[in-house]
C-alpha cells in the first residue's frame, strides 16, 4: 500500500503523463515507499531458490530501479555487483543503497557489457516492454552472460479470472492502452503483456535452457498451485 511518505495522487499523476525514463526520474526519491517496489520476502525467496544454482562471481540486476535486485545480488556473488536502468534519478537511488555497486546508465535494450557476467536478474520490469521487444531484450541478457551463465527472475500466477486482481489488471492495461493512443509521450507499462507460456518459448529460441520452479516460501493458492514461481534460464555453452 502506499504510505503517508509515499508520492502524492498529483505526482502520480504527473508521473504517468511523462515518458517512461522521465516518469521514473520524478518517482524515484519517493519509489521504495510505493507498492511498486519487488517486496523484500520475494527477493530473499528467490536469493534462496538460486543459491544451490550457483556459485556465482560477477552479477547483473537488468532495469534495477533503486536497487531492490543488489539484495540477491550482494547474497549470491563473490566478485562484482552491477545494475544497469536508463533512469538516472533511480540509479541515484540504488547507489544510496549499494554504495559498492557499479551502476551503468543505459538501455536494457542495448546493453553496453561484454559476456562476463555469471548471473543476470532482474525484478519487476518486463512490463515496461511489448512482447515484439521481449526477443531483444532476452538476446541483450545473453549476450552479457558467460556460456552456463544464469537469467533468473520470479512470475507471479496470474490472477483468476473474474477476481478483483484480474479486473483490476485488466483495468490498468486499458486505462494504459487508452493514454497511449491520446497522449504523449508514451509510458509503456502492462501487467498482462508477459505470459509464462511465450517467454519460456522465447528464451529458449534465444539460446537459453530453461525451467521454472515454484518458490514454495510464498506459498499456494486455494487450489494448489504456486502463488510465485522462478524462471531459470541458463546460456548453452
């Protein structure tokens, strides 16, 4: 939930009238107070589903906002921490956070790194991508990994339909769709633009071997089925 501290409804709306980078930028300061922010017991859940993955030397958190992704990454990497976002009020945030860190300005869609990274995460961005981008995006990832090297990042389940969360989703990505068509510049984020079916295929054309497994620490639903699960997606060598 928001907080007190948290932005106001006007900076949120003057926030989602901006583009994307600029958008952020506003947000940033107040950011980790909104529900926005990937919450701490996921992150924990999924540095303990990765640890029997690794070891890991040199980790990368794609689109890492104010830094939440450096509390796996600092769990899990003996050697380097880095964080790449195309927002520089947010890095300024993550490297209040993660002093030691490196953090690179640029677009994960053009990301500036050569293959030396042993894990890459990355939390709650994919939104802020159209599917025809995904394809990209994973290449960029790959291509910053040393063969054998790791792209993991948890999936929610998605909501049932006819339940508040589903409509409400299904809300926001039409209130969004509409903004888009009347107004600029754009600000791309959807929360049902990313199915688990079409990533795992697309990570696997790029040149991944890939399987997901429920982070049991976040429990089950009503009908057995994991509220959370990580997708692990590992570079052929």
């Amino acid at each position: 939930m928001f907080t007190s501290r948290g932005p106001t409804l006007r900076e949120l709306a003057v926030q989602a009238l901006s583009s994307v980078e600029r958008g952020y930028d506003l947000l940033a300061p107040k950011f980790d107070l909104t529900p926005f922010r990937t919450p701490d017991r996921i992150l924990d859940e999924t540095a303990d589903a990765l640890r029997p993955v690794g070891p890991f030397r040199d980790g990368l958190d794609v689109c890492c906002g104010t830094g939440a992704g450096g509390r796996v990454l600092r769990a899990l990497c003996q050697e380097r921490v880095v964080g790449v976002d195309f927002s520089a009020g947010m890095l300024r945030e993550a490297r209040r956070a993660h002093p030691a860190a490196v953090l690179v300005r640029a677009d994960a869609r053009a990301l500036p790194f050569r293959p030396v990274f042993d894990l890459a995460v990355s939390f709650g961005a994919f939104g802020h991508f159209l599917p025809r981008e995904r394809p990209g995006l994973f290449a960029q990832v790959h291509s910053a990994l040393r063969p054998g090297g790791v792209f993991a990042f948890p999936v929610g389940a998605p909501p049932r339909f006819g339940t508040l969360p589903y409509w409400s989703m299904l809300g926001f990505d039409a209130v969004m769709r509409v903004r888009n068509r009347v107004w600029r510049p754009g600000f791309v984020m959807y929360y049902r633009t990313f199915p688990l079916g079409e990533v795992l295929a697309e990570l696997r054309r790029t040149g991944f071997d890939v399987e997901s497994t429920p982070l049991e620490g976040l429990g089950r639903r009503p009908d057995g089925t994991p509220r959370c699960a990580m997708v692990v997606a590992r570079r052929r060598a």
